[in-house]
C-alpha cells in the first residue's frame, strides 16, 4: 500500500454534517457485515499465498473473486475485465482489473466507486489489502438486492505495489479515454490496509481527503470525507481521524479531477510488504468494524433505499451458518462440527495461522486432528449456504 511509513494525524474527532442524518435501514444492513464472513474472506485470502501482480498466484485470485461474485447472484454480463500489461520485453507481466457494476435506478451513468487492490508483495497481504478485498466483498454481497439511486462500482485492482498501474491503466483508458471523461464518477471510495494489527487499540479508523494534486477537487474530497466520517460514527463502533490521501488507488482518479476519499488503518501495523502480513497478526474484529462504516458509507453516497423490504432473505442464511457449531474448543484428538439441517455441508478445510492448509476433508461430521501439533487453526466449513470460518485451539 503506503510507500511513506509516518504521515500526519489531526486529533480524534466526531464528524456532524447538517445534512446528514442517521438511517435505521443503513444501520441493519451494515450490521448484516459478519464476523464470520470477514473471518472467511481474510483466511481464503490468504490461502491464496503471495499474489504478486502476473503471477500464477494473482489469477487465482482473480478467478476467486469472480466466483465469490457469481455465488452472491451477480451474473457475468455485471463483470467486467480491464487487462493490462507492464514492464519490458522480455520481462513483461499481464494482470486484470475486475470490475463489478450494479446499476442505479435513478442516476444509471454516475458512479459511486469502491475500491481496493487485491495484489500483495513479499507475503499474503492479509491486511494490505486482503482486509480491503474482503470489505469489497461483503458490501457486494449485502447491497446486491438494495435498491441505490446511483451506480455503484466494486473494483479490485491489481498492481497497486507496483506502482499503482491497475488503477492508472483504469483512469487513463476507461474512466477517460484520451482528453475526453468517458465515466461520470461522483465519488471514488478505497480501502487499503485496515487490517489493523492484533495487541493494538484498533478502535479509531483514518477518514481520507484530498489536498494536493488538482486543487479543483480538494474542497468536494473534504465535504465527502467529512461525510465518510459522520457514516462511520453513525453506522460502526469506530472513532474517526481525518488525514490526507496519498499513494494509493485513488491517486490516479483524482489526478483526473475526480473526488476521492478512503479508509486507512490509525494505528498502522507495520507489517505491510513483509512476511508478517499473516492472518495470525491481523484483527479480524477490527476489520469487521471498519467494513461496517464503509457499507454504511457506501449506501450514503449511492443513496440506498430506506426501506428493508430486503433484509429478511440475507439475514437467514446468514442466522443458519451462524448457528454451525465446531468443538471442543481446545481440541485435542478430534473435532466435531454440528450442522442445522437446512444445511447441507460439502468440505471442511483447517489452516494453520499462516494460512497453510494443513486438512482438506469431504463431508464429515467429526475430523481426527490428532496429527496436528499444538496450536491455533482456522477451521472452514464450506455449505450449500455459504462459508463459516472458526479458531479452534489444538492443546494435547
């Protein structure tokens, strides 16, 4: 993500905007943000192992994210792949952006864009930017069937640490094409790197606005940011911290003119671009506080219907996987998983904290562990109604 390790914090702060108020709807929809969920993304991320742009590696990823969007019920004519290349012969690398687009009942051609960059360097990125990655997803799957007057955008980017050259190719070949602005873009939101870091106090999230560059869009990213700040007190348990935007996907936007703003980790863990970016030292808890904000953000800026006509058929399968239960917890020879019946379980996978898989069984209902050493596992069972992620100590 950041290539400046120390940047400027204003004191932590309440954001109130006279014209904005609190909505019940985008409350309940951004408590439909999961721990379970988070916990899932953040670990199949992960698993995907280092996912430099051009590698093996980063197409998984990409072939992971449109199956993650398939099975929340967008269809492939919403998905869109913007290809680019980099470097010099003979050392050339190819990587895709992946572009999702739910279309707005009143305002079809302006867009509100959410974006992170799912390419990570040196180790898995599970903060920088699986935690980024993984919001994108959850804000996908829970404002699917929500009405927003807006378009909405959810871009992942690849070679953000290269150079940031999946956004700029967007920027300068889609969102532009030539002199001319081809995307009418209200709004450009980027996640990047609030995984925070296990131990810390990760109760405060840095809002993002913009003050160099183009200064004809300086004052539009404040007012958005201060809105982004007001969203993420009215709709998550955080604390707010406005800083300036730097570095990062949303650089190349507004280089354009556009508006942009974004979400930063306060406390920054340090193990971005090393081998420490690991499931075993981010914060889950953090990273599903920080998703809240932002699906609540997001339906500020699209303007999301107010009604919750729609939340009953996300709650319940939501409630059913919730209902799955893994123990004993310590284990130490075997483990058992208990299933609702409305559930029809297909795998089960157990990942060390590196992200390791360590176990990959079919459809069993109690998994012999006694192989395992003593340690902390991250216990995945996949169903016909999704996936559920659990840590389950091995102690013998």
């Amino acid at each position: 993500m950041k290539k400046i390790a120390a940047f400027l914090l204003t004191s932590i702060i309440i954001q109130s905007i006279d014209a904005q108020s609190f909505i019940q709807a985008y409350k309940d929809r951004a408590d439909l943000v999961t721990q379970t969920q988070i916990t899932s993304n953040l670990q199949e991320f992960s698993n995907l192992g280092v996912k430099t742009t051009g590698s093996q590696a980063n197409t998984n990823a990409l072939n992971w994210l449109k199956n993650k969007y398939l099975s929340y019920g967008y269809t492939a004519n919403q998905m869109a792949e913007d290809p680019f290349s980099y470097g010099n012969a003979p050392n050339i690398k190819n990587s895709t952006n992946l572009v999702i687009t739910k279309t707005g009942t009143v305002y079809p051609d302006q867009y509100v864009i959410i974006c992170g960059h799912y390419d990570t360097i040196v180790g898995p990125g599970v903060s920088d930017n699986g935690s980024g990655t993984s919001i994108l997803l959850e804000a996908a799957r829970i404002l699917k069937d929500v009405p927003t007057e807006y378009s909405i955008k959810f871009i992942h980017f690849s070679g953000e640490e290269q150079g940031l050259i999946g956004s700029t190719h967007y920027a300068n070949t889609v969102a532009y094409q030539g002199s001319v602005r081809n995307l009418d873009i209200k709004l450009v939101l980027n996640i990047d790197q609030v995984g925070g870091k296990i131990g810390n106090l990760n109760n405060t999230i840095t809002c993002e606005r913009d003050t160099g560059g183009m200064s004809t869009n300086n004052a539009a990213s404040n007012t958005a940011t201060q809105e982004l700040a007001a969203c993420t007190g009215f709709y998550s348990p955080l604390q707010t911290s406005i800083s300036y935007a730097y570095s990062s996907d949303y650089m190349p936007f507004e280089a354009k003119g556009y508006t942009i703003t974004g979400l930063f980790e306060y406390i920054e863990s340090g193990n971005q671009h090393t081998v420490n970016d690991t499931m075993a030292n981010v914060d889950p808890v953090y990273v599903l506080n920080v998703g809240k904000a932002a699906v609540g953000a997001l339906q500020h800026f699209a303007i999301a219907a107010t009604t919750n006509n729609v939340m009953a058929t996300q709650e319940a399968p939501q409630k059913s996987l919730e209902a799955i239960q893994i123990y004993p917890n310590p284990a130490k020879d075997m483990i058992m998983v208990e299933l609702p019946q409305k559930i029809k379980q297909s795998s089960i996978e157990v990942s060390d904290m590196t992200g390791k898989i360590v176990m990959n069984v079919g459809n069993q209902t109690k998994i012999n562990v006694s192989g395992l050493q003593n340690g902390v596992y991250m216990v995945t069972v996949k169903t016909d109604k999704g996936n559920i992620s659990r840590k389950v100590i091995i102690e013998k």
